[in-house]
C-alpha cells in the first residue's frame, strides 16, 4: 500500500482558496497527477484543499472523498507566556526545543499546555479517521503502532490536504511526535509525501517515508517553489 499525501498549492487564506501563483502550482501538479495509478481520493473540506484537487480529479475524470477530519489541523492552545489562543504548532524555537515533553511521542498531549486546547482528543479523532480507511484494506493498527495484515493490498491512496493535518497523521504511522514534525519540517505548496507500507515479516505491517515534500513537477515547469508557511527563503531545487 501507498499513502500519498500532496500539500494545497499557494493559499489565500482570506478567502480559502488559491493565488494566482496557487493556480498555476495546482494546473502543473495536475500534469503529474493524472499519471498516477490511483485507487481513491480523498480531500480536507477546507477551499483551498478542494480547489487544488479539483483540476487534478477533472484531469483524471474523477472524484475526491471529503473528510470532516482532514481538514487542517488548526486547533488552539494557551500561550505559556501570556494565556493568548495560539495555534498549536507554531512556537518559538527557543521555546519548543527547552520542552522535552513536547519531543515524546506517549507525553506531548499530556502536557499542560496542550491538555488546553484539548489536543489530545483532536489528535484521536484524525488518527481513528485514518485507521478506519487502513483497515478497509485489511490493515488493523496494534497498540505500540505496528498493523496487522489481515490481507495484503497493493492500493495507492492520494489525500490532498494541508501541511498540520498531514504531519499529524505521520505522527502516527512514524512513532514521531507531532511537535516535532510540525517545528522541524516543511513541505511546500503542492509538495508530494509518499509512505509505503513495509511488510518485512509476514502479517506485520509498517509505513516508511519514501519520498517527502517533492516539488520537482513546480521545478521541472520553471515555476518557483513557494515558501508559504516558512519563515526563510525556499531553495529553488
């Protein structure tokens, strides 16, 4: 099984849509995607997810799934430092990197900080969400993050969504915890992620990161790769 997972192009988070650069990313994107083999669909309900996919699924003369749960992970917390709601993957390095807890896979929900904007239970509801389409192809979830193969699949399923949502949901395939994907990664408008499923001893199923945050289809066009969401200059690959 492939999971793959492809960023919404450059954002206009005013009206949840596109720019004019976001557009043309998407139109290029489109000229990859419907090559691909690919089993189902799914997108966030979010504008700017659905707009990104919609040029990709006509190209392809199909549908995308929406999913309440994919939309971006946008969920709130207090400020440590002076109670204001802040986004809950968005904090200073200097902070983050003191935070050990943050860094565990098992503690970072139980923190304080997180346990108030209830983070916990918005990370269960992605993570249920996800394991319900893996076990529709035979893949049940155990506890220490291994899946049981009930029957092999070979199916490829595309997600357009949002960089939060997605990193959480590695999160859970890769024993990560969140914070630290959200602080130490970045995946570009339109970046394609692809994760295998690895099937090393029979029956016992994990996913390992085959390619993640790809741009080439936007470098191959000679048109930029944007660094929205970023707070440097995006190498222009």
């Amino acid at each position: 099984m492939k999971i793959i997972f492809i960023r919404h192009a450059e954002p206009d988070y005013s009206i949840d849509s596109l720019t004019e650069k976001g557009w043309r990313e998407a139109e290029i994107l489109s000229e990859r995607v419907k090559n691909w083999k690919v089993d189902r669909f799914f997108v966030s309900p979010m504008g700017r997810a659905k707009d990104t996919a919609s040029l990709s699924l006509k190209k392809c003369g199909r549908e995308a799934e929406e999913l309440p749960w994919l939309q971006e992970f946008y969920y709130r917390v207090k400020s440590p430092f002076n109670g204001e709601d802040i986004i809950a993957w968005d904090f200073m390095p200097a902070y983050f990197s003191k935070q050990e807890e943050l860094h565990d896979k098992n503690k970072w929900h139980e923190t304080e900080l997180m346990k108030s904007g209830n983070m916990g239970e918005h990370y269960k509801e992605v993570c249920e969400g996800f394991d319900a389409i893996l076990k529709e192809y035979g893949y049940e979830r155990e506890e220490g993050g291994m899946y049981r193969v009930k029957e092999s699949s070979d199916a490829t399923l595309v997600f357009f969504c949002h960089l939060g949502v997605s990193f959480v949901i590695m999160s859970h395939l890769l024993g990560i915890a969140p914070p630290v994907l959200w602080q130490g990664f970045f995946v570009a408008p339109t970046a394609v992620t692809v994760l295998g499923c690895e099937e090393r001893t029979k029956g016992e199923a994990a996913f390992r990161v085959q390619i993640m945050g790809d741009t080439r289809h936007l470098s191959e066009a000679g048109e930029p790769i944007s660094a929205s969401g970023y707070f440097t200059d995006a190498f222009q690959l």
